[in-house]
C-alpha cells in the first residue's frame, strides 16, 4: 500500500472518530462516553482507536488542537494594513468570511464543543485564540496612548463577543450562510454595536 493511501486511510478513521465522538457528546456528554461507546459508534476495533489515541481524553484534546490549527492557518492570511485600512460597509473582512466557511465545514463538532454538552476549556481557549490574534494583527498598529479603554477589557469584549455571535450562528441552524454572518460580525466590529443598532452619530 502507498504512503498517501495509508494516509488517507489514517484520516478517514480519525474521521470516523471524531464523528463518533461528536454524536455521543450531544447524546450523553463526554463524561458518559466510554472508548467502547466510540469503537462501536465508529465501527472499528478498540485496536484501531489505540493505535491513534490514549484515551478519550487524548481523542478531544486531539480533535480540539486540530480545530485550532486550521483556525491559526486562516488568521495568517490577515494583512494588519489591510485590516486596519478596511471601512466597508458592504463588505464583509475576507478572512472572517474564510473563518465562518471553517466553521460550517466543521459545524457538528463544533456546535457540540461550543455548546451545554461541550467542552467549557475549549471555549477559554478559542477566546485565547481571538485575543492573541487581534493583538498581534491590530495592536501592533495602534499607539496605545490613541486608546480610549484600557487594552485588557478591549480584548475582554472583542474575544466575548466575537465567541457570542460564533455559538449563536451555531445553535440557531446556520440560517445565515458563511458571508452572510460575517457581514453581519464585520459591521458589528467596524461600526460598534451602537452603530448597528441605528443610531448614528451627528
């Protein structure tokens, strides 16, 4: 057997778990889930399983860090200048639009993690993500005196809120399509919630 077939045939059955797993966290909650409940779910033997994961604890910590990863590769494609110089209104940001693609693509693990059922760390560590991201492709820019609030409550509400729109788009079905609901974030974040609500300014 070829290498790319054997890693092909590697990713359909940490595939095959990870559907596993995500079916079983909306059932019952990963604290009822046992290795068992997963083999029998994804059809393989627990030789398989182990062959890729310790336990099951390694499985979400695994899947999770993956989710991460490709959040990561889509926030390198960010331009601060471009970021920072964008004032469209009719427009969503690219790279939001490539997020929320990321994000439908994976839409049942991560309505799972991100919801009652999920795991409450990965939430901590996707705010982490969305802080650290905007400080290195927003504040680098920005002279900390021009700041009207200190950074760290900035960072608070930004990562807060962007995970709130990210759950709510989620748990409402998705009616809104990849674009459509990072238009929706884009506004928000380019105008301020204020703004958004119609109240200009005169």
């Amino acid at each position: 057997m070829s290498e790319k077939s054997t890693d092909r045939r590697i990713i359909r059955t940490k595939l095959l778990i990870r559907d596993a797993l995500t079916e079983l966290m909306e059932e019952k909650g990963f604290e009822g889930i046992t290795v068992r409940d997963l083999t029998e779910k994804a059809a393989i033997n627990r030789g398989t399983f182990y062959l890729h994961y310790h336990d099951k604890y390694d499985l979400l910590e695994q899947s999770e860090a993956e989710i991460l990863t490709e959040i990561e590769k889509i926030a390198l494609t960010i331009n601060p200048t471009d970021f920072m110089n964008f004032n469209s209104e009719n427009e969503p940001f690219p790279f939001i639009v490539n997020l929320f693609e990321f994000f439908h693509e994976n839409s049942s693990f991560m309505k799972v993690i991100l919801g009652p059922k999920g795991d409450a760390s990965f939430q901590g560590k996707l705010k982490d993500f969305i802080k650290q991201t905007f400080f290195q492709n927003i504040m680098s820019k920005i002279k900390r005196e021009n700041l009207l609030v200190p950074v760290d409550y900035l960072f608070a509400y930004v990562s807060s809120a962007h995970l709130g729109v990210i759950q709510h788009w989620l748990e409402s079905g998705m009616e809104k399509s990849p674009r459509e609901i990072a238009m929706i974030l884009s506004r928000i974040t380019l105008l301020g919630p204020r703004n958004a609500l119609g109240f200009k300014k005169n």
